[in-house]
C-alpha cells in the first residue's frame, strides 16, 4: 500500500501514521521528521529549512522533492510506504507522479483550526520521532519519551503566532491538494475524534475498505 496522508498541522497524522504502519508493516516517511533530523544535526540543508520552519513557512519544494525521491528508491518502501507531511504543494505532487510513484489513497484527517490551536500548546515531542499531548496522548512518566526515555520537549514551530501562521500556510498551499487527489478517485476523509483511538478505528476502517 502506498499512502499519502494529509491534514492540517497538529490534526494527529504522525500519531495515525505510527498506527498505520504498525498494522501494515510499511515504512512512514515524515518530512517534517526528516527536516527537524537535519537542524539537529546541523547540515546545510538543516540550516536552510530551519528558517522556513521556525516562520510557519513550507521549506522550498525542491528541496523536499530531493529528499522524498531520495527515501522512495530505497528498498525499505518497495513493499509500500506511508507518506506523512508530503506532498504539502501542487508541484509537489506533481513531483511525486513525475517520479511515477503510484499512489493507493491519500487520506485526511478532518480537524477544525480551534480545535488544532489547543491542541498544540499541549504537544511534546522527543527528537526519536515519538509525540504526545499533555492531555490526549501523555507519556508514562511526565516529560520523559516512553519509547527511548529522552527528554520531551516543545517544538518551536508550535508558539501559538507560528500556529496561525501554519494554519494559513496549510489552507492556502496544501488544501488545494485535495481537490487534486478527489478528481483522481484517491481521496479518503476520515473526522478527527478527541480520542486518539476513535480517530485510529476510523482510518482503519478507510482504510480496509480500498
Ligand atoms: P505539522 O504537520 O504539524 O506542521 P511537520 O512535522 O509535518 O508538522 O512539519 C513541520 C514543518 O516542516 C512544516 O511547517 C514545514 O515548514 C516543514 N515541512 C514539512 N514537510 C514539508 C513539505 N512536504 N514541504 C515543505 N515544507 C515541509
Ligand atoms: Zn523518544
């Protein structure tokens, strides 16, 4: 299966993402992920993102097609991949069809922005990629990761200007992608719940259905 998963930042697709990959056996790939690795690390292409990033702003396209054709030639996703923050753009996408990747479905997780804004003064996230809420999805030991026992911390991209900022971003250049994908027959839209666990059977059952 090769899936892209779409929504507005902080609508819980890295969460799904996590779940969908478990049940399926498929590799996620995370931009975002990919991007906060390489700020850490200090590479060039880390110090040019982190000013996009810390702005709310998308990270130029060619950049990220780089890195996603990079991730989807490698054998890791021959048996299917799941696509989380990409493509976030029309040029883009088509990026992704000039590469000839087929793609399975593309689905939404619907969050109203109120609810998004809450949502992120509560996100902590470990540098392993694993994140939590301080109220929906808490970790056992109060700001420790319970997957490799780091320190959590809050991402800088989630101060409450930057939000809105992201949230703009997201409806002006990322939403049109679902019209593009509806018109191909690909798109699946699943309701956000408040319950991480509502939200997982839903996009399961999307899912199963294809
Ligand atoms: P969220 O979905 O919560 O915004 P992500 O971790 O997916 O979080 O992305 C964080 C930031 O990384 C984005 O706001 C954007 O600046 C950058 N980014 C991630 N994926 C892309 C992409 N496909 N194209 C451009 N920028 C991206
Ligand atoms: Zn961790």
């Amino acid at each position: 299966m090769n899936l892209i998963l779409m929504g507005a930042p902080g609508a819980g697709k890295g969460t799904q993402s996590e779940k969908i990959s478990e049940k399926w056996n498929i590799p996620s790939i995370s931009t975002g992920d990919i991007l906060r690795a390489a700020i850490k690390a200090g590479t060039a292409l880390g110090q040019t993102a982190k000013s996009y990033i810390d702005d709310g702003k998308l990270v130029p396209d060619e950049i990220v097609i780089g890195i996603i054709k990079e991730y989807l030639t490698s054998d890791a996703c021959k048996n299917g991949f799941i696509l989380d923050g990409f493509p976030r753009s029309i040029p883009q996408a088509e990026a992704l069809e000039a590469m000839g990747v087929k793609i399975d479905a593309v689905l939404t997780i619907e969050v109203a922005d109120e609810t998004i804004v809450q949502r992120m003064s509560g996100r902590r996230v470990c540098a392993c990629g694993a994140s939590y809420h301080v109220l929906y999805k808490p970790s056992q030991k109060e700001g420790i990761c319970d997957k490799c026992g780091a320190a959590l911390y809050i991402r800088k991209d989630d101060a409450p200007e930057t939000v809105t900022k992201r949230l703009e971003t997201y409806h002006t250049q990322t939403e049109p992608l679902k019209a593009f994908y509806a018109d191909k027959g690909l798109l699946l839209t699943v309701q956000g719940q408040e319950e991480v666990a509502d939200t997982t059977r839903l996009v399961f059952e999307a899912l199963s259905r294809l």
